[in-house]
C-alpha cells in the first residue's frame, strides 16, 4: 500500500492511497484500488475512487471516510467494479449525507436496491 501527498497550482491538495496485488506468476502488479483525496477550498473534499472496491480496500475507504469531518463527495468515475460490502458502505454514506458523483449506472442501480432493503 503507499500514500502520496501532491500541492498542485491554486492551493488544492491531493493525497492517493492505493493497493497493488501480485497479479500473475511472473511477478506483475496491477493496481486494484486508487483512492485521491482533492481538498477544495476549506469546506469540500473530494474523493476520486479509482478501480476495483472490493474487500480490504472496503474496509480501507470506510477508514478513511471517518477520519473526515467536512461534506463529502465521492467520484466513482473511474471505479471498474465493487462487491455487496463496496455497495452496503456507498448506500450508507449517501444515506448520511455524502455526494455520490459520476456514478456507473450498476453501481447507482445497486446503490437504489440496498437503500430499499434497509
């Protein structure tokens, strides 16, 4: 796992933590989960999920979304695929309140039928 921190021109920071996992026999990595934190101004954090969202990486993103204590948005424009739990932790955070932007339609239509189960 590794944790970047860029100053980007205009005063935005972002921070990307991310997960490689052994992909293959020979030794090649791919990313599975990419998570970069944009801070706008004083009141927004966005949250650029990028990938796969399932298992540990789960659990990884509802560490970091407790530690927040301003509104939160999350961009799932580059999320590729998500598991039960992925979708249970998104339905939650909608439910309390945070932004879901660019949402993949299975994603939102998952999202729906978990908020009407609970």
């Amino acid at each position: 796992m590794y944790l970047c921190f860029q100053k980007v021109a205009g005063g935005n920071r972002f921070a990307s933590l991310g997960r490689e996992r052994r992909h293959d026999a020979a030794g090649t990595f791919t990313m599975t989960c990419k998570i970069l934190r944009q801070v706008i101004g004083k009141d927004v954090v966005v949250w650029r999920v990028c990938g796969r969202v399932t298992g540990d990486d789960v659990n990884m993103l509802r560490a970091l979304v407790e530690q927040e204590n301003t509104p939160l948005t999350l961009d799932l424009q580059d999320v590729r695929l998500v598991d039960g739990e992925a979708v249970s932790l998104l339905a939650i955070l909608e439910s309390n309140g945070a932004k879901i932007n660019n949402c993949p339609m299975y994603i939102r239509d998952w999202i729906s039928r978990e908020r009407e189960v609970t």
